[in-house]
C-alpha cells in the first residue's frame, strides 16, 4: 500500500510518481501526487475516470493534454482538470522534464493502479506505450473498471471481449498479483 513520500518510477513510459498525500490520509477522499514526466514521458493512452475528477496543475515544463476533441498546452502556473466521464491523455510537450502536480478526487484504488501499473513496465508486461500485454489487460480493466476505462468500445463490451483472456490469465497464475496484501483477490472467472 502507498505511503506519502513512496516513489513510483514507470521505465516505459517516463513517469515518476512521488506520493504526497495518499486515500489512507485523507479517509478516501483525494489522491495526491506529484507527477514528473521525462521528455518523452505520456500516459499508456487516451482513457476515461467514470467518477473522478482530475486536477493537473503543471508546476514546471510544458505538457500537452488531448481532453476530448481539444487540444491544451499547459505550462508553469497552469491548471487543467479533467471532470469525470471525460476521454483526455497527456504527455510532456517538452525537451525537459515536467513537473505536474495531480490530484483525483475521490481516490478509490488509484494507488494500487499506479503500483501495478509500474510493476508491469518492469516485469516486461507492457507494449511499447506501457499498456499492459492482453492477459493482464484483461485482469486489468477488471479489478480497476471503477477508476479507468477505455473511452470506446462501450464498458459491457469490453467485459464480454475480455473475460475468455481473463480466464486464461487467471489459470496461468497472473491473477496473484491483484492478491498482493492491501489489494481484493481478483474476481472469479
């Protein structure tokens, strides 16, 4: 489980994570972290929080955002929130490292999203944007379907498309790592 000042480095897609306030100390409420993208750094994809609203408030460096159909370039004193339900991605649109402060409100397993998400980038387990290989995409988008999702194919479809792959990966043994202390055992297939 995260703690406030626990560091998160993503080999593959150039994010550092250094948590600054974490659901425990706010009963649920609010993830807080600080984010520094490489130069190349970017999230996995473009992608949907059905219920949390998300707060960037870039500190240093020049970062882009796709929110929607609208393109933002956000630098030093800047804020963009994305609200709830709404497709956006990001990336660094620098040469130096950005630095973002993020906060998503309510918090629910963000944390946990972050620490797999990572352990897959170093365990080999993601393609070269840092998405997770299909086995574990399908585990994935089950244990974290409340705090991301793809913005189309719609949610019931992406289930139905992913259970046979999550059954297979779950018989293959790569259901333990939703298991880990902290964590809800992966659900059954």
């Amino acid at each position: 489980m995260a703690h406030a000042g626990e560091i998160l480095d993503n080999p593959i897609t150039g994010e550092r994570i250094i948590f600054r306030e974490t659901a425990a100390d706010s009963g649920g409420e609010l993830l807080a972290i600080d984010l520094i993208l490489a130069p190349d750094g970017h999230v996995p994809g473009a992608h949907v929080h059905p219920t949390q609203e998300e707060r960037f408030d870039v500190v240093s460096g020049t970062m882009k955002f796709r929110l929607g159909r609208k393109k933002i370039i956000a630098k030093a004193g800047d804020t963009v929130i994305v609200p709830p339900g709404s497709i956006h991605k990001f990336a660094n649109a620098g040469d130096e490292p950005a630095h973002v402060r993020v906060e998503v409100r309510p918090a629910l397993k963000m944390e946990q999203l972050f620490e797999t998400t990572v352990a897959l980038a170093r365990d080999g387990r993601t393609n070269g944007k840092g998405m997770p290989k299909s086995l574990d995409l399908a585990l994935f988008v089950r244990e974290y379907e409340d705090e991301v999702r793809v913005p189309f194919p719609p949610a019931p479809m992406v289930k139905a498309v992913m259970a046979p792959l999550a059954w297979m990966a779950k018989r293959r043994g790569h259901a333990e790592r939703y298991a880990l202390p902290g964590l809800r055992p992966a659900p059954a297939v």
